[in-house]
C-alpha cells in the first residue's frame, strides 16, 4: 500500500549539510548550548582572536547569526530537544538536521534525520545512543519538579551546585565530570552528550579581573566568561572524539540585554536576545593512547 503523502516529511531544497541520516548511527553527537551568550560578543572575540579554541573550530573561523526558538532557557531548549535548533538569520524554509516525524513540515528535508518520539533524545536513546545531560543552570538542577523536566528526558543527567550559575569554575567541574562519564563508557556504545554551560549567565562578573559585585555584570564581564569557557572547552571536544568521530552542534539557547534601549536580561523580544552564535562541525576521531588522529571519519 502507497504511503499517505501527506504524513511524509516535505523537502525543501537541499540537505542542511550533513546528511545526519548517515551521521546518526555512525558518529557519537555533541550538543553544547553555551546558556544566554550573545552573537555579537562571540563574534567580536573570535575575529580578535579572543576564543581561539573555539575559533578554530568554526567554519571560516565565524561563527553563524542565526534566531533562539526562545528567549529564556525553558523555552529555547523544549524547542531545541524536538529538533528545533536556532533558524539561520535569513528568509527560509531552512532544512533541519533533527526533525520529528510531522506531516507537512516544510523544514525537513533529504539529509534530516527524522525521529519517531516526541523528542530528539529519546529518538537517540531509541537509535541505541546513550543519552547523557550535564546541565548548567537552574532549569537543569532537578531540585523541583520544573528543574527535572529537562534532565528527565535522557538516560543520565548530572548536576551539581559546582556547576551551576554562582560558580566560578563551573565549567571546568562540567567538563571533568563529561570526561569521566566518557572515560566510563564501553567503547562500542554511541553516545550522545548535552551540555549546558552556566558560565555566560549571570552572575558573570566574578570571570573579569578587577570587577566587583557591586558594579554587576556587563558586555565585559560576559566577554571574560566567554573567554573562560574558550580555555577549557578543548578538553570536552578531545573526551568527545577520543572513540570515535563526533558531530558537534555548539551553539547559544538565547542572548541577554545589557541596558540596551533600556532592557536587561532575557524573556524578551529584543535583538540582544534572539540573535544568537551557532556553529556544527565534525570532531575526527582522535585516540589518546595513539597519540595522533586517526583516519579523518574512520572512528566507527
């Protein structure tokens, strides 16, 4: 019997990059949302050369404008776990790289590749991945029925205080712990790794030298947690590629207002908030006791 037209998938031009139907299955996936970062501060430390770590990463070194599905955290990530990553800042349609089994979407194209659950992490948890959160913010912290929502959806999530909003060294304790929950991991099992990085968010002050409390948070201080995420976050890209290759999605859930045309913070529609930093790319497998990398796309 012919299928129904109308409950397939509608395409829409060409692929959005990689074929994600060949990559889900094969590669192991990272998904960094860098929480509440804006574009402009992250474009204007890579073209410095401020964030060479993630710099050399992006594709031509610059990471892409595109739109959050949300303005807060919540939101932006409830989007993003049904397929939804933040939309090129240019008319559309935009093909998808995850999309949900949905009839007449018009954002899902050849190379998308398509779950049937309601979200991306248990359709990677039904594809054989193990599906590990290690969250950053409150929204992430499961110490209430609404900071377990998020959390809830993967096999394992990890949070503690150390890695949340008032610490300095947050990142750093996220990345140890990613580490040691790879390093744990049997070598034939894919893995699917979500980070929430607390760094950017306020309060960000204590990550510049010389600010205070008092003064608060600003572009600067934002900037210097950028920063500081940049010297640590090639640790969690080495852990990710150290079994296999990894595709990458590093990108912000939402921006911030520092007093521009009067706004502060996020939940928000200004341009401060939806316009967000957004780069995929592939880490080749890399393994450690080898001491070089492998084959570029041999990490099966």
């Amino acid at each position: 019997m012919a299928a129904d037209p109308d409950t397939l998938p509608r395409p829409c031009g060409a692929g959005p990059g990689p074929d994600m139907r060949e990559v889900v299955g094969r590669d192991d996936l990272l998904l960094v949302t860098l929480d509440t970062l804006r574009h402009d501060v992250a474009r204007d430390l890579a073209a410095a050369g401020r964030t060479p770590e993630l710099a050399r990463r992006l594709p031509g070194g610059r990471w892409e404008e595109r739109h959050a599905p949300g303005s807060f955290t919540y939101a932006s990530h409830q989007a993003m776990f049904a397929g939804f990553l933040p939309t090129p800042a240019a008319p559309g349609p935009h093909p998808r790289l995850f999309a949900a089994r949905f009839a007449g979407s018009e954002t899902t194209a050849d190379g998308t590749y398509v779950f049937d659950t309601p979200d991306l992490v248990s359709g990677l948890a039904a594809a054989g991945y193990r599906t590990v959160c290690v969250g950053g913010v409150g929204f992430f912290n499961r110490r209430g029925p609404l900071g377990s929502v998020l959390p809830g959806l993967f096999q394992e999530s990890h949070w503690e205080p150390e890695f949340g909003v008032a610490s300095p060294t947050s990142f750093d304790a996220q990345v140890a712990r990613a580490e040691r929950v790879i390093a744990a991991l049997p070598r034939e099992q894919r893995l699917f790794l979500f980070v929430n990085v607390a760094a950017l968010h306020q309060p960000n002050w204590f990550h510049l030298p010389g600010a205070s409390r008092e003064a608060g948070d600003s572009r600067a201080t934002h900037a210097a947690a950028l920063e500081y995420v940049d010297r640590h976050i090639g640790r969690l890209f080495a852990a990710m590629s150290s079994r296999r290759r990894c595709f990458a999605v590093v990108c912000s859930d939402h921006g911030t207002a520092y007093g521009e045309d009067g706004y502060t913070g996020h939940r928000i529609g200004h341009p401060s908030v939806w316009t967000v930093p957004y780069a995929h790319f592939f880490l080749d497998h890399h393994d450690p006791a080898a001491g070089r990398p492998a084959y570029p796309g041999s990490g099966r």
